[in-house]
C-alpha cells in the first residue's frame, strides 16, 4: 500500500492555530499533531496512543 500523508495539518493545525490566535492554549492538538508528524516522517505508520497515552506524555513535558 502506497504511503500517503496524514491530514493532520487540516485537522489538528487548524485547531493549534486557531487557538494561537485567540490566546487559547491547545497542548493537546499540539501534541497529537506532533506525534502524527513524527511517525509520518520515520515512516513507521500512524502511532496507537490512547488519549490517556497522550495526556501522560503531556503530563511528562517535552523530551530533552
């Protein structure tokens, strides 16, 4: 099957965006959009985390 790119600047961006521009934090969307765009950059697939995955990796802040 042929590798194609996510969706995700059109669905979480426009979130993290939007947000941006109101002064709203968006850690969450931020988030998931970051590790979408790592997966998809290394080729591995789109990730499996749950949301309780993703607020514990939010929980730890970013990783050095």
């Amino acid at each position: 099957m042929e590798r194609r790119p996510t969706e995700i600047a059109a669905l979480q961006g426009v979130v993290v965006e939007m947000g941006r521009m109101s002064g709203i934090a968006t850690p969450i969307n931020a988030m998931v959009m970051d590790v979408v765009n790592t997966a998809e950059l290394a080729g591995e697939g789109l990730p499996n985390l749950t949301p309780n995955a993703l607020r514990r990796e939010l929980a730890e802040g970013p990783q050095a």
